[in-house]
C-alpha cells in the first residue's frame, strides 16, 4: 500500500471513536444542511435563511468546506453534483477534473516500476473543476450573487476559525511534509508549532484567492493568475500542466440515469461517475426480497456481496469517461445482463440455520466529502467532491493557499495495475490526455412516486458504491431512520481482492459462521488494517408531512445536520413507512 494512503488511513484510526447508532436525525421542516462540518453546514442554512434555495446554499457549503475542512473541501479538486428542481427535473453537472493534454502512461514508472507520482506531487494533479462547477450550477441555477455565497467562506479564510480536535490532528501528522515547502509551511507551520483544538486557523492567501473569483469570476481560476501560478509551478517540478489545459476546462450538464430499487426510482449520475454500478448493484437485488429482520444476516449478505462483487467486475472491465469508450451504461442495466446475473446469485446460496443474533455500533472513520441541501420550495442538491487523497497532491502553488488533487490515480496507469484503492481497472479508464478518470463517486436521490425521499452519498473510494447501496436498503428494507441507516456498520467487496471487509461488529459470530460456509471470504477492517470508513450526508423527506430528517455520519464528529424550522421540531427516532 502507498505510503500516502497509509498515513491518510492512519490518521482515520487515531480520530475519536463515535457509538451513536441510533441517534435521531435532524428534524425540520424549511430545509437542510449536512456536511462533514458544523461550520459549513451552517454557512449552507444561513444562507438558506437569507433567502437563498438549495442550489445557493450547496454552492456557499461547497466553498466553505474548502476553508474549514481542508483535506478533502477544496477548490483544487472536482467532483459530480446532482440537482433536484422543485419543477421536477432532475439534472447532473460534471465538473470531474480532466487529465493534462501532455500526459502519457510512462510519466509514472522508471524502470517498469510504478513510481509515487501518481499519488504525490504535480504529475498526479487533474485541471481542477470545482471553480467553475460551483460557479456555473449558481449561475444557472441559484437566486443570490456569487459575492453573497462566497462571503462566509471568505471570512471564515480571512478571519480563521476553530481548529477541531481532527483538524489539529491531521495538520500535525503532516508537520514535515508540510514543514518542508515555504508555502505550505508559511501556512500551516508558521512558528513551527503544532496545532491544538481551540486554536484559531487563518487561511491568508485562500481568503485573497477566494475573494478574487468573487469579483471575477471563473475567469480568475481558468484564465487569470491561478492558472498562470499552478502552471509555473507544475512545470517547475517536472509536471506536464499548460495555461491551454485550463483555457480548455470545461464543466459538463448531463442528464441523470435511473433504475428501479424496490418500487423506487433512483436517480443517480452518469459516467464517469459511478452511478451505473450503483444502479446495476440495486437492480441486480431488485428480485431477491429481504425480510425487515434480515438486516446483515447471513443469506442477504451473501447475496449483497455477491451483486457488488459482479456490479465491480462489470466496473473495472467496462466503464471509463464516455468520451473516449463507448458508454457500457444500457448494456449493464439490459435486463437480459441482471437477469443472467441474478441467476447466478441464485445458484450460490445456500440456506443455513444459525441462532440469530444482533448487531451493535460503529467506529469512526475519515476522508473525501459529501454534502447534501434541501430547501422550502423542494429543490435539492447532492454533491460530492474530492482531493481524491487526503491533501490531494500536497501540492499548493505558489500563493494560490489551496491544495491541487492527485485525481489522476483514479486512472489505470497500465491495464489492471491496481491503483490506491486496490481497484484493478481495463483498457475503458486508461490514461490519457484531456480524459476524465473514471469515480465512485456518486451522489443520488430516491423517489417514492415521484416525489423526492432521500438526497444521498458519501466519501471513501470505491466504498462509496457500497455505502449508498446499503443506506438505501437499511431504509427501504429493514425500516431505519436516515440516521440510523448510515450510523449502521457496514461492509465493501469490490471485485479484487476477493474479499468482504467489515466493520467491527457488523456481524455475529453465527452470522460468521454462516458466510463462510457459503464459501464468502471475509476480513475485518477495510483491506484489512482499517476499522471504520466512509462519510455520508444525507436527507430523507417524509413525503405525507414534508418533515425533513438529515443525518450526519456519526463517522464524522465535526460534521452537523442543521435544519431550519419556524419552531424548534422534537427529535423523532420513528422510520417512515413507504408505500
Ligand atoms: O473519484 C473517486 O472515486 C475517488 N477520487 C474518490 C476518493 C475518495 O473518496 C477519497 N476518500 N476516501
């Protein structure tokens, strides 16, 4: 495993541990706003209180998480939004970053070896879209001036903020590699001295770079100064990134995908976000009913690994950036390819009678980031975004003050050399130049009728897939609250390794038993060092009412659902019935 992801691994192990499993959910009834951060999350309500939708208030959430939440918020990144009109459409906004034109396989190895570059560094960097991704879903799409939903982010830069206890933590774990470039020392180390809780953090150079994009636009980031800026750098250091790379970044409107999940439609993103396979895995388990007690039981685990493990195969062999192989999307969902792959699951289970038994709370666990907003008028907003790893890239130009991602490990460097989340992937997601890598991320959104019931998705590599999957069963299956669905612990197979990894105390020992008897191999802890992971945010809205319950991941403690109300709401911890 790269020494990289090893740390940013680390890091999650030596956060506080959280045991909320069944706290309720945020309950309001004038909007939402979840994030990974109190303060973000607040940004996002008071700018809902100012008058401003959902689309307003994910646009001020995504620029404040790039102040207060550092390594994973970020405006040197990019990642997939889904919008739900109060009209009723649906719309997909791409701002995915896109490969250098001058990129090529072998800047990677030496000497047959993979090197670190892909992960470290600014050859592993994409050309950043969340600039003109927020900017352009708030030009189309919000009601308030981009100086208004910039304004909090600016100050909370300017002025600084709190320091949290996970905050100073990760800050501290990367004093030397920070220590060891001027700009990143001048801002995280200035007198050399770690961080504490309580501490008070100012983002100088950010808060200059955000407020010029206020006055000026995407223009600044794309054609201006910070183009110029992270170019002079890049070709400093031996990278391939050109002023022509960003003049030619473009955002992409794209129309969502949908599939069928237990008489609910699921909406979800297209490619190269990972909204297929979140779609194939739910289709695939569309047939096989699972009792409301089946929760984590033997027979519908084997069968949920089973559909991810196949929906993983399909992934890494079929999918990449539409742009360059020809979408696999309808050939994946046909139902001829389900049905075929249903008959397979079937042939595989074995019933086996154990003592049931249940399950308890799980561990914390960080990275990447979700957000999620919903309004009064009923639109809504689901986005994630990403460094990709933790700091992306550790790179910071110049006096830009932000972190450049290091997406281009999302890439196969070479057919089926697994990248740093064990994913093995074919010729559809090689790299190449002005390509977009192929990602799990993949915000979506539940229909019951029509009418909207949950805004989701989450952060964690390709566990993203399989926390979505499993949120959305925990509440259409097994009847949870949205808190509880994604407190539950849960567990991940992908294709390669073959294996499902779990959360302590996701299953009992019969449970255990049981699994293995119907010869599933299972490991506990993610690729078997990690104990928690994943980060969700979600929204469920109780159509017979227009209730609105949000849920911060207990996974991450300096997250918050705030909703706005007329009057404070009691905290509920009843689950809704849909029919
Ligand atoms: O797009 C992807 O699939 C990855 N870059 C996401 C990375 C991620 O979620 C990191 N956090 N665990």
């Amino acid at each position: 495993m790269p020494k990289k992801y090893y740390s940013t691994l680390l890091l999650t192990i030596l956060s506080p541990v959280v045991c909320a499993k069944y706290l309720p959910p945020t309950i309001a009834n004038k909007g939402m706003v979840v994030s990974e951060q109190k303060i973000a999350s607040q940004v996002g309500v008071d700018i809902l209180k100012a008058g401003g939708n959902a689309i307003d208030a994910a646009v001020a959430t995504g620029y404040a998480l790039a102040v207060v939440d550092p390594c994973c918020g970020n405006i040197g990144g990019g990642g997939f939004m889904l919008i739900h009109l109060k009209s009723g459409k649906n719309i997909g906004l791409n701002f995915r970053e896109t490969a250098p034109k001058k990129i090529k396989s072998s800047l990677f190895f030496s000497a047959g070896k993979k090197t670190k570059a892909s992960t470290l560094g600014y050859l592993s960097v994409g050309v950043p879209g969340t600039v003109m991704g927020l900017n352009s879903a708030l030009k189309k799409y919000g009601t308030l001036s981009l100086k208004q939903v910039m304004q909090p982010a600016i100050l909370l830069a300017k002025n600084g903020f709190i320091l949290s206890t996970n905050n100073a933590q990760f800050f501290n774990h990367e004093k030397k590699l920070f220590s060891s470039t001027k700009n990143t020392q001048k801002i995280f180390f200035p007198d050399n001295q770690k961080w504490h809780a309580g501490d008070r953090f100012i983002q100088k150079d950010l808060a200059k770079t955000l407020s010029m994009i206020s006055l000026k636009g995407a223009r600044y980031f794309y054609q201006g100064p910070i183009a110029q800026a992270i170019v002079t750098a890049s070709e400093k250091a031996g990278g391939v990134l050109s002023l022509q790379d960003f003049h030619h970044y473009h955002i992409r409107w794209v129309t969502p995908i949908h599939c069928e999940y237990r008489k609910h439609t699921i909406v979800t993103m297209p490619l190269p976000s990972s909204g297929t396979t979140v779609c194939q895995i739910l289709s695939i388990l569309n047939t096989f009913p699972f009792p409301k007690n089946g929760f984590h039981s033997s027979t519908v685990t084997h069968i949920n690994t089973a559909a991810m493990q196949l929906a993983f195969h399909d992934r890494n062999q079929y999918l990449g950036d539409p742009r360059f192989t020809p979408s696999a999307t309808r050939a994946l969902l046909s139902s001829q390819h389900i049905k075929k792959q249903q008959e397979e699951i079937r042939h595989s289970i074995i019933h086996i009678h154990l003592n049931p038994q249940t399950t308890t709370s799980p561990k914390e666990k960080l990275e990447t980031t979700h957000y999620s907003t919903y309004d009064k008028e009923g639109n809504a907003v689901s986005v994630t975004y990403t460094l990709n790893g933790f700091f992306g890239s550790k790179k910071i130009a110049g006096n830009t003050g932000f972190f450049l991602n290091n997406e281009l490990d999302d890439f196969a460097l070479k057919k089926d050399l697994k990248n740093q989340f064990h994913l093995k992937q074919g010729d559809a997601n090689l790299i190449a130049p002005n390509k977009q890598p192929l990602s799990s991320m993949s915000p979506t959104l539940v229909f019951n009728h029509h009418q909207l019931i949950m805004i989701l998705g989450a952060a964690g590599g390709p566990t993203i897939i399989t926390q979505i999957v499993q949120t959305i069963e925990n509440v259409l299956d097994f009847d949870m609250n949205i808190q509880a669905a994604i407190n539950s612990p849960h567990y991940h197979r992908q294709d390669s390794p073959a294996t499902t990894f779990y959360e302590p105390q996701t299953f009992s020992l019969d449970t255990l038993k049981a699994l293995k008897l119907m010869k599933n191999h299972l490991e506990k802890y993610l690729w078997g060092k990690y104990p928690t992971w994943g980060q969700q945010a979600a929204i469920l809205i109780d159509p017979s009412n227009h209730l609105i319950f949000g849920a911060n991941d207990a996974r991450r403690p300096d997250g918050a659902a705030i909703g706005l109300s007329k009057k404070c709401l009691k905290p509920t911890n009843n689950h809704i019935q849909f029919q």
